[in-house]
C-alpha cells in the first residue's frame, strides 16, 4: 500500500468524490421498488446473481422464507385479502391444486410460460426444477455389518429392516408427504396403508421433517442410529460435494424401490393482487434463466427444467430414476388431506 502520497487537496476531492457516490446510492437504494418474494426454507441461489437481478430489473428483492413448502402455501393462502408476497417460489405438483383452488396466483404468459420445459405443472405455475424423493442409505453401514440391502417395499416390512428406517411426518413434512403419496401411487390406497400398518409394528420411526431425519436420527449424522432415510436421489451427490475428506464416491446411495420414489416439480407464479407486477414477471424469467438453472443444481440440488442447460458435474453423481409413482393431480387434491389423517391414524395412534 502507499501510504502519504496523496496530497491534502487530493484527499478532499477523493472525500467530496466518495461521499457525492454515497448518496446517490443511497437515494438509489431507497428509492428502489421493493419485490417481495415468498419462497420456501430451502431456497437458495447465489448473492451475486440475486445483486445482478436487482440491478436489471430496478428492484430491491425481500425475499422471505416461509418454512416448508406446505406451510409457504398457507401463508399465502391466510393473507390472500392482503397478500404478502408478490411473486412465489417452491409450490410444487403436490400443492399446485391445493393453491389453484385457493385462487392465490395470478396468470403469467410471458416468453418462460410458453417455452417448452423437461416438465411440466398445471398454469398459472411456471415450472423450475424438479427432484426425486426416495430412501437413501448409509454405504458403510451396510458394508461392515455385511448386510444385504432391501430389493423392495415388501422387505422394508420385515422388524430387521423396518426399524433401520427413518421417515418423515406427512402431516409436517413435504418430504414426507411425498413418500406417502408414492407408496399410494404404487400400491392404491388400501395395500399402501396396510403396508405402511406392517412398518409400525416393525418398528419405523417417525421424524417432524427431513432436517431431523437426515441430521439426527440417519447414521451418517453423529449420534444417528438409522442406515435408511427417506430423503432425495440428489442427496449422495450433495454429500459427496461438501464433504471435507478426499471421496471418489458418495458415502450415501438412493435405493429407488418400486414405489418409494416420487418425483418432485417445483414452480413459480404471480401471487395475486401482488405488486411490483413487471419485476415480478422478470423474476420468473430469471428462475428460468441458464445460470440460474445451472446453480440450483448445486444450491438446492434439484435437476434444471430448461432445455439445454446442462447437469453440473456434481449432479452426474445423481443419476435419475427410472421410475416414479404418483396418484393423479386431482386425487391429491381430492384425497390428501384424507390420507395424511388416516396415515396419523394407522402409524402414530
């Protein structure tokens, strides 16, 4: 650094220079148009392309997590005479007739809604990502103790196997709520429930939400007992790019069983009676951009729906599965809230 070799008149241009730059961006900053942005807990995409929207578009983003995808959707739905967002992300195709019915979001045409997609959600949703649910395992679990792992959901129903996994509450837990709607999808409603029956008494365990099942109860967490967590296809890939030690391979794996996988779309949309309506429309458009495709793959871990874009190198390690279950769209809207009460039923009471 050179300290001393700016002279005393130099220093009070640079100081006037610095302070006129100040107030302009101040009165810039306060001036912007604030978007408001309602989006589930696990949102994430990265600060310099949020800054980049910001200055595109003129806005100052308030980005608010609201929770779990299901409580986000309340939210909305509780202050729709009064909305508090203009523009939601992380509804997805299990909450998209739940919130259609609601009549909480706003049509959308812009260039976005009408290009193709690798999937698809019913309008005024504009498709983002999308991500498998399915049981992950502990690699080195199964490896030292020399067991063999489950082939199918028939085998989970053994008390040996049943009581190595860990599931989430459907009734508190998106995840959760989708490993239920696979079973169903898989099996009709009936066998899913006397399935799900025989793994109470196995000896299952129940966690709130996926953060607890994965961070405390599954043995890869410290003091976790679980080899088997309900989780996402993603999940090994992610494990294998934040892990600290020098891996080749994952230490996770997904099972993808027959009816235990489910395939999660995730969208944006209009809120209704939402401000900030052309910001809010170029949000959309950057949710679907290619770089932001490219960086939620390894900031939310879910695969990219814009044609062309690219799976990063960590996802490779995250290979898709051959097949999903799912009821209809109309029977989760129909039935859900029926299902999840009788889940509580037959697992909890």
């Amino acid at each position: 650094m050179q300290h001393g070799i700016f002279s005393l008149s130099r220093r009070k241009a640079l100081v006037t220079t610095l302070l006129g730059t100040a107030i302009v961006c101040a009165n810039y900053a306060s001036a912007a148009q604030e978007l408001r942005v309602l989006t589930h807990s696990a949102f994430s995409v990265p600060k310099p392309l949020l800054a980049q929207f910001e200055k595109e578009a003129g806005v100052k983003l308030g980005i608010s997590k609201a929770g779990d995808a299901g409580e986000m959707l309340n939210k909305l739905i509780l202050t729709r005479k009064a909305p508090i967002a203009d523009v939601v992300f992380g509804i997805d195709n299990t909450l998209a007739a739940k919130a259609i019915a609601a009549d909480v979001l706003d049509v959308y045409s812009g260039p976005t809604s009408q290009r193709a997609a690798a999937q698809s959600l019913p309008a005024p949703l504009v498709p983002v990502d999308y991500g498998y649910v399915t049981i992950n395992y502990d690699v080195q679990w199964f490896a030292k103790r020399k067991v063999a792992l489950p082939l199918s959901l028939e085998d989970l129903t053994q008390p040996t196997m049943a009581r190595l996994l860990v599931v989430q509450n459907p009734a508190t837990s998106s995840t959760g709520y989708a490993f239920l709607l696979a079973t169903i999808g898989a099996m009709g409603e009936e066998k899913a429930f006397d399935w799900w029956a025989r793994m109470r008494k196995g000896g299952v365990k129940v966690a709130k939400g996926w953060t607890e099942a994965y961070y405390t109860d599954f043995s890869r967490a410290e003091g976790g007992a679980r080899p088997l967590v309900v989780s996402y296809a993603s999940s090994p890939a992610a494990e294998l790019f934040y892990s600290k030690e020098k891996l080749t391979q994952p230490p996770t794996g997904s099972l993808s069983l027959p009816g235990a996988v489910f395939k999660q779309i995730e969208g944006v949309a209009l809120v209704k009676g939402g401000q900030a309506r052309p910001a809010a429309e170029k949000f959309i458009e950057f949710m679907r951009s290619a770089e932001v495709q490219k960086q939620l793959q390894t900031e939310m871990w879910m695969y990219p729906v814009e044609p062309g874009v690219a799976l990063a190198d960590a996802m490779k390690l995250a290979p898709e599965p051959a097949k999903a279950d799912t009821p209809s769209d109309q029977d989760i809207a129909d039935k859900g809230p029926a299902w999840v009460a009788r889940w509580t039923q037959v697992v909890l009471k």
